[in-house]
C-alpha cells in the first residue's frame, strides 16, 4: 500500500521498526496516550494490526525527521479500531492526519472490516471535526477515559465500504 500526499511532501506506507523511534517521539510530543517502543514493536508482528506511516520524501533539514505522522490501529473481528494518529505540530492542517486514517480506513475495509471505531478525547475539537468530514459520528462517551490530563472520551464510529 503506497498512498502520495503531495502537498505535504510525503507518502503513506506501512511502519517498519525503524520507524518506531520516531513514533514514539511524534506520540510524546504530541499528547497521546503513551504506548512507548516495546508497545508498538510488539504490535507490528500482529495479523491483526494496521501500522501506517506518513514518511517525508527527503528528511527535514533543520530537523532530520523523516516522518510526518502515524496511524496505529487494529482489526477485531469485523471492526477496524483507530488506537493512535499522532503527526507532528508543523506537518498538521496539511491532509497528512486524514491520509493516515483514509489508508487505515482502505486496509481495514479490504481486511474484512465492516465498522471503524475510535475514541477521542472531548476537548479534541479539531481531531473531531476531522473525523466527521470522514463519516465518523460520535455514538457516546466513556467518563474519565484518558490520563494525564484526566478526561472524557467520545467515542465515534462509521461504517466501512464493503467489496461486494
């Protein structure tokens, strides 16, 4: 799976373990719920994962990131669930957080899943609004579900296209 984001200047492909420094760094930065290296390492072994990366064609110069962003999810039976999206500050508002989901949504549905669901934190407007514009509709809340900051979650999900 290869999906071009051109006006980010990166490519969609899945995460190798080389990747995973970077991630781990990217989820810190970023707030996210903290899985850490022998999380995601573990998780790239599994039939069931779906691990995507937003890889910069060259490297940043005044940084040498070479990632964008990642999605990490897993199928479960018949549903696709978004776990992480995590993408750096300067590389938001460039397509690169719906690239990784619209992949992860196209791996999911081709991989038997019917239903995408994720959780999101409620004070996470933008990430919400993102969701929406890909379907996703909030379905209801889990009550103190993420730490540091303590908060609620909605939780939201959308229904996938199916090959028929």
């Amino acid at each position: 799976m290869r999906v071009e984001l051109e006006q980010a200047g990166c490519v969609v492909v899945p995460m190798s373990e080389h990747d995973l420094l970077e991630v781990v760094e990217i989820e810190e930065t970023t707030g996210l719920s903290q899985w850490g290296w022998e999380a995601y390492r573990a998780e790239l072994d599994k039939q069931e994962a779906v691990m995507l990366v937003a890889r910069r064609y060259t490297p940043d110069a005044s940084n040498g990131r070479g990632l964008a962003g990642y999605i990490a999810a897993r199928i479960n039976a018949d549903e696709l669930h978004v776990n992480n999206i995590g993408v750096w500050p300067e590389s938001r508002r460039r397509g690169v957080g719906g690239a990784l989901l619209w992949a992860a949504l196209e791996a999911g549905a081709r991989r038997g899943a019917v239903e995408a669901v994720l959780e999101v934190r409620a004070g996470n407007l933008p990430a919400q609004m993102m969701y929406e514009r890909f379907g996703f509709r909030v379905v209801g809340e889990r009550k103190g579900y993420y730490r540091e900051p303590v908060e609620d979650a909605k939780i939201m999900t959308r229904r996938l296209a199916t090959a028929a």
